[in-house]
C-alpha cells in the first residue's frame, strides 16, 4: 500500500510541474522608446553624418520630427513618420534656412534694437518728381 501511495504521489507531483512549467509566462511590454526624441538619441546615438558628429544633448521635438545640433555647431532638422511601433526618418535640412514663396532664404535675425525698413510698396511716378 506504501508503494501505491508513493507512485500516486510521484504522478500527482509530475503532473503538478508540468502544468506549471507549461503556463505562458508574462512577457514584459516592449521597450520602444515613447517619444521622436528618446527613439532619435537611441538610433542616432553613434552615428556620424556627412555634417558631423551629432549632439545629443541638443536634440529637441519639433511638430514634424527632431531638430539638433552637429559637433561644428550647425543646426539640422530631420522629419519623422510612425512606421508601425518606430519611425522613418527623413533627410536633415539645415534648420538655419526659411522658406519665404518659394525661395529659400538664409536666416539672418536682426542685430538687437534695429528697425527694419519698410519696403517700397509701388515705383516711383516718373512724371511727378516730388515723389
């Protein structure tokens, strides 16, 4: 009788650990990087660009992607699109430069407390030489 018990226990217990063994273990979530500028710094993070070595403390969001800086101080923006669970990147534009209709313009702000001038706004009237 001794024996009988022991072997019923010993299946008992065998089947008890393959149960458990055999249960789906809880994954972690993912570790993706919740923001453009946490999965920018960890893509980019070694990365040297035909512009240079690029800054990582100077990465900052903008509306469309990420904006940073390269080791020789220029500025570079980069558009972003969600491709599933990362995005895509685009080619960096120099970030100093505005489109004005069309034309691309470099950025020149203007040296504090100057005024700017007004543009003319019609040509001179070569018949009245008061003007």
């Amino acid at each position: 009788m001794k024996d009988l018990f022991r072997v019923a226990l010993l299946f008992v217990l065998l089947f008890v650990a393959t149960v458990a063994g055999c249960r789906p273990k809880v994954q972690p979530p993912p570790t993706h990087p919740t923001t453009k500028v946490e999965y920018f710094k960890e893509k980019q993070a070694n990365t040297t660009t035909t512009h240079g070595e690029i800054d990582l403390h100077s990465v900052k969001e903008t509306p469309d992607g990420v904006e940073y800086k390269t080791a020789d101080g220029k500025r570079w923006r980069v558009k972003m699109e969600r491709s599933g669970e990362d995005y895509r990147f685009g080619e960096p534009k120099p970030a100093d430069l505005r489109s004005f209709n069309n034309q691309v313009l470099l950025a020149e702000p203007d040296p504090p407390g100057a005024a700017r001038q007004a543009a003319p706004t019609s040509a001179p009237d070569s018949d009245n030489p008061a003007q």
